[in-house]
C-alpha cells in the first residue's frame, strides 16, 4: 500500500521540483553570471554593462525613453524669452546712443560716415547675448546630467556592481562637463564674430544722412542732433535685431552639435581607454559586488544543486520502475 502511494504522489513531486528549478534558475539568471577570474573576462564583462548604459542614455535622448524633450523646452521657449528680455530698445536710448557716439568720435567726429559709433553700439549690444547663450549651454548640460542619472538607475546591471555603477555615473558626468565647456567656447565665438564683423551690406542699403537733409558738413554739435541720435539708433536696433535672429537659430545648433550629439557619440569614450590601462586588480574593485548579491547567488546556486540531485534520482527510480 504505501509504495502504491509514493509511485502516486511521484509525479506531484517531480512536477514541484521542476517548477523549483525553473524558478532558482529565472532569479540566479537576474543576478547574473559571477565574475570571472581572468582580467580579460572582468574587462569584457564591464564594457558590456557600459554598453547597455550608453544604449539606454541614447533611448532617452532619441525620444525612445521620456526626459530628452526637454532639450527642446531650452531651445524653443528659454533661450528666445532671456534674448527679449535683453530689451536692446531700451539700452539704444537717445541719451546712450549720444554718449557712445560722442565717445567714439572723440576729437575727430567721422563726419560722412560715423563707422566707429555705429560699431561701438552694435558691440556693446550683441556683448549681452552672451549671457542667454552661456544660460541655456547650461541648461541643456543640467538636462544631460539629470538623463545620466535616470540610465543608471535604469541600468539593471549596474545595481549588482555599486564601486562600477558610481564610476560610470562619475565618468559620464565629467565627459559632459568637458563637452560643456567646448560648447561654450563655440557658442561665444558666434557672439564674437557677429560683435567683430558687421554685415557692412545691411549699412549701404540704409539712406545717407545727406539725402535726408543733412549737412555733413555742420558742426559737431550739429551732427548730434536729436534726429540724427534717433536714425542711428533705430539703424542699430535694426541691425542687432536681424542679427539676434541669426543667433536664435545658430546658437542652438552649436549646442546641439557640441552636447547632445557628442553625448550620443562619445560619452563613455575616455573612460573606456582609462579602463583599457586598468590591471586585474583595479578591474576587480570595479567589479566590487555587492555582498547580499554574492550570498544570495551561492545559496540559489546550492539549492538548485540539490533540487537537480533529486530530480536525477527520482528520474533513475522512476526509469529502473
């Protein structure tokens, strides 16, 4: 009687002890394989974890995974809201435009065409767009670094790795903080250029001042008339506007091309060849894992041993039957 019930309840057992095993080997499988003894199978398993970071970092800025929109926000609502607020109307009133324009001409006022004062204007003008342009390379810097810490958190791989996560997080941000600075160098150098070199066509379209019934040859005191002051002004905020709008279309294209796509490029790029120089040890640090992780893997790894073992036995008993 009692082996009739054991060859009865064989199958029940058999169906549990399968189910267990599928089971151990679902979650050692989430852990993850332990880490190899060699420095060439450490250096392979860090460069894959990488690569899976980097994957999910270009997700989110490829519109895959949410947060790379934001990018966007800079470009089309912060960046041409700080450039109105420079208000060059205000900055080009009649008192600043005759305090420049007298400056510029000095003891020799450039009576047929007042070139200096125009340039010194139109500088001391675009020299504000500086600021709005440092302004939003910091903000899309500030939403790059904000998407470093969202793919690590995502990395399920790096969360078995806490000394390897860190790192990864700590190379990213400083190869972000060197594409910043490259994009602010490139970014001012647009302000320059614009404040250096004028668009001398957009001045010879503009009416001469003799035409509209000055006499160029008139005193100095003559040629700083309120009308005068008030044509230049208007000339120059013309000009500085035409060249604002340029800047609002090249300025976050330089970003763009400076940041984010060198951040889909090349992010990890100089941690990987510092990785390269890295012996078994310094490898191994890396590969650091957490305690709980390593005990949990070696008692599912027991457990699976044993629950193979009877499977085995079962089988042979069921097979000799």
């Amino acid at each position: 009687h009692l082996e009739t019930v054991i060859k009865a309840r064989i199958p029940g057992i058999q169906s549990l002890i399968n189910k267990s095993i599928a089971d151990l080997e679902s979650e050692l499988g989430r852990l993850g394989k332990p880490i190899a003894a060699d420095a060439g199978g450490k250096l392979y398993l860090i460069m894959e974890i990488c690569r899976i970071f980097d994957q999910i970092y270009k997700e989110h800025l490829d519109g895959v995974r949410p947060g790379g929109d934001k990018v966007y926000n800079v470009f089309d609502n912060q960046f041409p809201a700080a450039l109105k607020r420079l208000q060059f109307d205000k900055y080009l009133s009649m008192d600043n435009v005759r305090k420049l324009i007298t400056e510029a001409d000095g003891y020799q006022p450039h009576l047929i065409a007042p070139e200096q004062g125009y340039r010194r204007l139109i500088e001391s003008s675009l020299v504000c767009i500086k600021g709005p342009a440092e302004t939003a390379v910091d903000a899309v810097h500030s939403i790059l670094k904000e998407l470093v810490h969202k793919s690590v958190d995502e990395t399920v791989e790096l969360k078995q790795y806490p000394s390897l996560r860190m790192e990864v997080g700590s190379a990213a941000c400083e190869s972000l903080d060197r594409m910043r600075d490259e994009s602010k160098k490139a970014t001012l150098k647009l302000v320059d250029m614009e404040c250096c070199y004028l668009t001398v066509e957009f001045f010879r379209k503009l009416p001469q001042d003799i035409e509209k019934g000055g006499n160029p040859t008139h005193s100095i005191f003559d040629r700083y008339n309120d009308s005068y002051l008030r044509r230049v002004g208007t000339n120059v905020l013309s000009y500085v506007n035409m060249v604002c709008a340029g800047l609002r279309n090249s300025i976050p294209k330089s970003i763009v091309h400076c940041q984010v796509r060198e951040a889909k490029r090349s992010l990890l790029d100089h941690f990987f060849t510092e990785l390269g120089k890295k012996e078994s040890k310094a490898l191994a640090s890396l590969l650091n894992e957490d305690p709980a992780v390593m005990e949990r893997r070696t008692s599912l790894a027991k457990r699976l041993e044993l629950y193979r073992s009877a499977q085995a036995e079962i089988d042979a008993v069921a097979w000799a039957k």
